[in-house]
C-alpha cells in the first residue's frame, strides 16, 4: 500500500471519529439542557440580559436555552413569569440569539 493511500484512509478514519464524538457531545449537551442543566462540551457561550438565555456552541452544534422575562407580569409583583424553551441545531441552520425564538416558549412561574 502506497503512503498516499495510508494518508487518505486515516484521514477518512479521523474523520468519521470526529463525526461520532460530535454527536455523542450534541446527543448530551441536548439532554442536560432540556433537564435544566448546563450543557458539559461546549466550547463558548454568550448570555443575554433578558432573564438568563444562553446561546452553547459546540463542535458542530448550537443549544439555545431560552430563560426570558415575559412580557405580562403581575401587577403586585408577588411572582415572576418566565418564559423557557430550548432550541439546537446541528451543522446547519445556526441563528443568532438577538433574533429570539424560533419555538414557542412556555410560561414558569419563579416566586
């Protein structure tokens, strides 16, 4: 076998490597976010001042966990209504968190 030909068939190997260890990360960043736990493997994230969403990257993926104030809270204020969601992506269809929501966000109540 020719040192060209090794080369490719390790770089196809390192390859579908890096594409199994990308979904296994995606696969449970996704469940701790959706438990209401931080993502483990990500690599950056950036917070918003609107109640606490936060946009994880990872390799290859993006997990948005929406924590927003609503817009309709109690007049005495005794409560705070939130509104929560998460939202991912994999390799493609990347948003930019300052658009909001792409999913419909459910209201929790925070005394």
């Amino acid at each position: 076998m020719n040192k060209a030909k090794k080369c490719f068939i390790i770089l196809i190997g390192l390859a579908i490597v890096l594409i199994i260890v990308s979904i296994v990360f995606y696969r449970i960043d996704l469940h701790r976010a959706v438990q209401g736990e931080k993502p483990l493997f990500t690599i950056s994230s950036i917070s918003l001042d609107d109640g606490g969403s936060t946009d994880y990257r990872g390799l290859g993926y993006q997990i948005i966990i929406w924590h927003q104030l609503a817009d309709e809270q109690p007049a005495d204020h005794a409560y705070t209504v939130y509104e929560d969601g998460v939202e991912s992506y994999y390799l493609i269809g990347f948003r930019n968190i300052l658009d909001g929501p792409a999913i419909p966000l459910q209201k929790t109540i925070n005394d």
